[in-house]
C-alpha cells in the first residue's frame, strides 16, 4: 500500500513480506526508496493497508496474516510522561476500557479451563474416538539466485514440532536469522 504513515505530506510505501517483515519505505530522494522503519511478524503477511483507524488524528497500519490475525501498528504514543512528582491520570473513558478488557479476558481465561477440563474427562472416556485435524499448509520452495540454495518455507495454524524431509541425494542445510529448528541427520538404507 502507500500511505503517508510518516506525516511528511509524502506518500510512504507499506510492504508486508511472506517472511512476516513489515517495511515502510519513504521517497526521499528521486533515486531509490529508503528503507526508514521495519516490523517482524512470526507468519506470513496476506495484506496491508494504512489508514486511521483506531483513533483520530493518529494513523496506522493495519496487516493481516496467514492464519487470519490482525495486527495494528500506531502513531499513536504508548507512553506518557509527567512531570516532576506528577502523578499520572487516566481518562474515565481509558479507565472504562481497561476495565472492560480485564473483564474480558477473565471471562476467556474461565471458558478455557471449562474447555479444557471438558476435553480431559471426554479423553478419559471409554467411548473416546480420537482425530487428527486437518490443517492447510501454506509452503514455499524459493531459488535464492545469489547463493544457488532454496528456501523451504512452512506455515500451518498450528505449532510445527517436527519436519521430515527426505532425499535421494545429499542435501547441505543452511541455518539462517529466522530459523528457530533443531536439525537432526539420520541416513536411510537405499532400499
């Protein structure tokens, strides 16, 4: 997207990347963009947009992800400063909505023990039938032209504990910066 995020009067370039970075790119200059803010997602970004959304006066960029979440980031400050023994004071508006988001989440935190409490006794049942879920499973398998290796990208809405990956022929694997996996070699009988 282009959106002017930065508040200059000139329009910025929003990219969200399939590796979860979120990059803002100003035109500084009339040669190339310059890369002046990124963020780090743990999934893959489907769309980005810039707008106000939240709250008036403080623009934002709004980015969704693989599995669906929306994740927002603000001009608005986060912290505010007092001055010298100055106490800080919270709107009857902001204290309504903390109070609100508390309740909230206590009331999620309880349905959860419910469910899992739920999922526990009916595992324990003589009448149980276990399932495994199917997930879809957004892959990647990219040439990267500059070391002549490929990247293996896997996402699922799920935790990954384990990926298997055989071959016929002999494979060097590369750790990289997001690589978070312990990998493990094991040969197989040829036949």
């Amino acid at each position: 997207d282009s959106f002017d995020i930065l508040g200059d009067g000139v329009k910025e370039l929003l990219v969200g990347r399939d590796d979860g970075m979120i990059e803002i790119y100003n035109f500084e200059s009339a040669d190339e963009p310059v890369l002046r803010h990124d963020y780090a997602l743990s999934e893959s970004i489907a769309s980005i947009q810039g707008g106000c959304v939240g709250k008036d006066g403080y623009d934002e960029i709004l980015a969704a992800t693989y599995s669906g979440w929306l994740t927002g980031l603000t001009t608005e400050p986060v912290h505010r400063e007092g001055g010298s023994g100055e106490e800080l004071k919270l709107s009857q508006e902001m204290q309504s909505k903390i109070s609100s988001l508390r309740n909230e989440l206590e009331q999620l935190q309880m349905k959860v023990l419910q469910e899992r409490e739920k999922y526990q006794q009916s595992s324990q049942s003589s009448t149980a039938v276990s399932s495994v879920r199917a997930f879809s499973v957004n892959d990647k398998f990219t040439l990267n032209k500059d070391d002549a290796s490929y990247s293996l990208i896997l996402e699922v809405q799920t935790a990954i504990d384990n990926v298997l990956v055989q071959s016929d022929v002999p494979l060097d694997l590369l750790d990289v910066d997001k690589n978070s996996a312990v990998v493990s070699f094991s040969s197989c009988d040829s036949e």
